[in-house]
C-alpha cells in the first residue's frame, strides 16, 4: 500500500508515465488541480500546497528508489508543486494559466541560481526543492505583470 501511494503521488495519478514528455504533461494536470484550488480560499489553498509538496517529497525520494535511478522522469509531483506555487495569489484567467504553465516550464528547463544547486540535495528534496524555486520566479513575473498589465 505505501508503495502504490507514493507512486501515485509521485507520478501524479500515473500522468508521469506519459511516454512523451511527462514533465510538460504533468505540469498540464496540475493546471487541472489550481483551477479546482482557485476555489477555495487562500488558506486553503497554501494549506493544500504545503501538504501536497510535503508528500511529494516523502514520495519523490520513494520513487527514486523504486525506479532505481535520481529523479527518474515519471516523477512529476514536483512539477505541480512548482506550479501550485507560480500560481500562488494569482487570479484563474485563461490568460494568467496559460502565462503561468510557459513561465514554470521555462523557469524549470533553465533552473536559474538556485534552483541547479537545489537538484543536488538527497532524495526527494532535490527533486522537489528546484521546482519550488522555479515556482516562486515564476510567481514573480506572473505578480508583475498582472499589476502592469493587468
């Protein structure tokens, strides 16, 4: 039972098994999840978001040891951790989404300082800690240009 739970989490309900880019795919599912948390209150939703990336790093670093290798591909919990965050205080437009899943994906390919560092700590907090961070650049400029643009 532990290990179909951390798998499930892990893999994001088995999106992480996409055979073409599952990170992109489960960034995709995550939008599915903001959208449902974009209901509730903000308390809600960090209570939600705290919660889940504390799972996902007890169940990245569990799937690490079932696939056998680091940060195997079909993890891809910490992509709707760092998408929860890009998407933390911002309002559910179409728009806004759709900015926000380019943002993360681009921010979680280039892992500007000090994301690239983060990889390298042990288990699943290497697997989860650089999409954290990804998230909160992302957050940022989703911040910005929504008080600029509006």
């Amino acid at each position: 039972m532990k290990r179909w739970i951390a798998q499930t989490i892990a893999t994001f309900f088995y999106l992480g098994y996409s055979p073409f880019a599952p990170g992109t795919v489960g960034t995709l599912g995550a939008i599915a999840l903001f959208y449902l948390l974009s209901h509730f209150s903000a308390l809600v939703y960090t209570l939600f978001s705290l919660g889940f990336t504390v799972a996902s790093v007890w169940a990245s670093g569990e799937a690490e040891s079932m696939f056998g290798k680091t940060d195997p591909g079909q993890i891809v919990a910490d992509e709707v951790c760092g998408y929860l965050v890009t998407m933390f205080l911002i309002p559910p437009s179409l728009r806004n989404i759709i900015l926000g899943f380019f943002l993360f994906r681009f921010f979680d390919v280039i892992k500007p300082p000090p994301a690239r560092r983060l990889e390298h700590l042990p288990g699943g907090f290497g697997i989860v800690m650089d999409d954290i961070f990804a998230g909160i650049y992302s957050n940022i400029i989703l911040q910005v240009v929504i008080r600029v643009i509006g």
